[in-house]
C-alpha cells in the first residue's frame, strides 16, 4: 500500500474548534478530507470540593482578627494558589466558604506538599501571619476526622498552641467547568503584547541590544515572542490571522502636536488609540517598526499596559460576552523603582477581580528580573486595602521559556475565574 498524502494540524485550533477539525489530504491523483475528532477526557472536569474550618485564631501582636487564609502548592517554578478565602473578622473561630479545586491539578503535583497560610488582614501593612500548616492529596483524600486537623505552626516551625489549628470540614468530588468546555461555550481569548522600549534595552542598531536588528537572526525580543505567541493564536478568533493587540512603554513617541512625549502605554502600529495588528507576522512588523521609530527612555512601568488591557476585562465583567484577555508582558528588568512597583501591584490587584490573565516574560540573560518575579506573591495588596483576589499573574524566563509551564498556567487561571464568579456567556 502507497501513500496518499500528508498534513499537519494543531491540536489547539482543533480543541478551538469543537474538537472537530476537517484536513484536507493532497496527493498528486487527488484530494481527499479527513474528519479529525478529538475528546476531552471526564476525568479534568472532576473538581475536589472543599472547607475548612480555624480554632483557637489569636493575632500575635493582638490586632483586631480578620483572618483569611491561602492554600497553595509550592512547584518547582512558581507557588500556584489553589484557593483565597474569604476574610472573616472578630471571630478566632471562623468558618470559611467552601471552593473547589481542579483534581487534575491536584495529580499533577501529587508528591508535592499542599500548603495553608492563615494571615490576619492589617490595614496600611503587609498581613501578618498568623500561621501556617502543611497536608497532602493522599490526607485530603482520607476525608474529615482528626487526621485532617492541623496544628498551626509559626513561620520558624514552632507550634502556637496545640488547640489553634486548622481542620477540614468537607470533601466531595463534583464536576466544573473545564478550560475547553469554556471554548464549547464560546468564550473568546483576546490576545495582548507589551514590549518594554526602555534605553536598559540599547540600541537596536548595536549588536549588545535586546532589540538589535539583524536580517537573519531574531532579537532577543523578538525571540521570545515567537517562543511564547504562536502557541496561542489556535484559540484565538479567526486563527488563522487574528488580531493581536501590540503595545509598547518607555520610550517618547510623538503626541497629537507632534512633540516626543514618554508614554508608558501606545500602539507598536502607530495608531493612537487601536493596537490591533493581523496576526503573528503583523505583530513582528510593527514590533520592527516600533524599535526603530519611538525613543528609548526610562524609566520602565508597565503598569499603564495593564490598566490599558484591565479597562476591557472589566467591561467584559459587565456585559459577559465571552471574552477573557491575555497579556503578555516583555521586559528586561520589570518596574524600576518603588513607585512604579506600587502602581504595578495596584494595576495586578485590580485586574485579579476580572477575566484577564498576565504573562511576564524576562528578557536578558544578565538583567535582574527580581522586580517581574516578586510580582507573583500571592500576598499582593493594593493601595487602598483590597486583597489579591486569585492569581493572574505568572512570571518566566525568557531562557526557561522551553521548559516553563508559564502559558499553561492561563487555562488553571480562567477556570478559577469561571468557578468564582460563576460566568456564562449571554
């Protein structure tokens, strides 16, 4: 038997798809179509249902109590946040509301040890632990009873007092929502880039530069966004060429007068106010464009390009269209200085709340990225009080990128989304 033809497809743009993909099959006698269906095995709809319960909850320097806690697993990478919970005041006793958690997460990560950090909410400070204890998915699993009670331990592993603890109240396996059961449902990505045009970077016709310009090697930048882009343009609108939201900070671009001005916030395409770009080769070329017509400056903030981006995401909380956003931020050292952190954190805080997602990616092997990565605490507070509402933010590498598992953070964040506050698309 010969061959009758070859071709390639994504397993994404069929999943985008329906799970269902037609292949054309070309041969030099004919042309033939193959019906490609694929399916989501049941078993990453199974959601563990959980609650737990405080005792004996005292605040260490005698603050008032307004006792939350975060349970977490502490990867390889990153700390991945399961589950905030609700903050409950003037009670050492409290209750929390039950959650669920993906069991196909849970699995992944079955030898590593699941983390509880109670913290007592402290107005205009850091919260301050109260403390924290340690279990696993092999002990959740035994169900509630006293071999689910967990003494609370202080942050140098002494015990607080043997009555102050922890326990599970519940444990049910259910169903949920599904990363591609929100595809089935219509929910579109909306895909957006950020690429830092600071003067850290150089000059993009210096062969030192992040941004150099060479016909046949791509610059760092650039590599990275060929690294982290195309793996997901298949969920996209209109994969095939979709539209891409291409933005830059830190550099004068000229105003509506046609004087430079620092923005930390414009359109790569020159636009002045719609970033949009067709596809991944549009985005390279306004991204090229981009290096050799603004002026690097400093400092670097990219807190305005996530406002820019959180403004559609919380419309999309109103209106429940079936979008979620993704952003992905490009830099070489992340914000430079308090301020700009401030600002950042607020702009992570606010989004957390709405269907955004937030992907840093450090460029530069010899940059200090400590800025981009200490944005992933899951303590985050904004300046006005309010709490990191679940995690929205992952930090990577741009030399991990192969490796990382950065970009499949974004599916585990907009189930958690979905699950918290309950979206169906209208």
């Amino acid at each position: 038997m010969g061959s009758m033809g070859a071709g390639d497809f994504d397993l994404s743009m069929m999943f985008a798809c329906g799970g269902r993909l037609t292949l054309p099959i070309t041969s030099s006698l004919s042309t033939i179509t193959l019906e490609i269906s694929g399916k989501v095995p049941e078993y990453y709809s199974q959601f563990l249902r959980l609650r737990f319960s405080g005792s004996y909850i005292h605040s260490p320097d005698g603050l008032p109590l307004q006792l939350y806690y975060i349970l977490s697993i502490p990867a390889e990478d990153r700390t991945i946040m399961l589950h905030k919970s609700e903050m409950l005041k003037e009670t050492k006793n409290p209750e929390w509301a039950a959650f669920s958690v993906p069991l196909f997460l849970l699995n992944y990560f079955n030898e590593s040890s699941i983390q509880v950090f109670v913290y007592n909410y402290t107005p205009n400070h850091d919260d301050q632990l109260v403390g924290h204890c340690t279990t696993t998915l092999t002990q959740l699993q035994q169900g509630v009873g006293h071999f689910n009670s967990y003494m609370l331990m202080e942050a140098n592993g002494k015990r607080i007092h043997e009555k102050t603890c922890v326990e599970l109240k519940e444990m049910v396996l259910e169903n949920g929502p599904t990363f591609f059961k929100m595809l089935d449902d219509n929910v579109k990505l909306q895909l957006n880039t950020a690429i830092d045009l600071t003067a850290s970077n150089g000059n993009p016709v210096n062969a030192g530069s992040l941004h150099y310009i060479h016909p046949h090697h791509p610059s760092a930048y650039l590599e990275s966004l060929l690294h982290t882009t195309p793996p997901l343009l298949g969920y996209l609108p209109n994969p095939q060429n979709p539209y891409i939201g291409a933005l830059g900070f830190g550099a004068k671009v000229q105003g509506p007068g046609g004087a430079l001005q620092l923005s930390h916030c414009f359109c790569l395409n020159g636009a002045p106010t719609d970033p949009r770009v067709e596809g991944l080769a549009g985005l390279i070329s306004a991204y090229r464009t981009a290096t050799m017509g603004v002026q690097p400056f400093a400092p670097t903030d990219f807190s305005e390009v996530i406002y820019f981006v959180s403004k559609f995401a919380k419309a999309e909380s109103r209106r429940h269209v079936g979008l979620y956003f993704i952003l992905l931020i490009y830099s070489d050292g992340g914000p430079a200085n308090a301020l700009n952190m401030k600002r950042t954190i607020d702009a992570v805080v606010d989004a957390s709340a709405h269907p955004m997602s937030i992907v840093a990616v450090g460029v530069g092997q010899d940059r200090d990225h400590s800025p981009m990565r200490n944005l992933e605490k899951l303590t985050l507070k904004h300046s006005d009080g309010r709490l990191l509402v679940r995690q929205n933010y992952t930090f990577v590498e741009a030399s991990e990128l192969e490796s990382s598992d950065a970009l499949a953070m974004i599916p585990v964040q907009m189930t958690q989304w979905k699950r918290m506050f309950h979206f169906n698309p209208q």
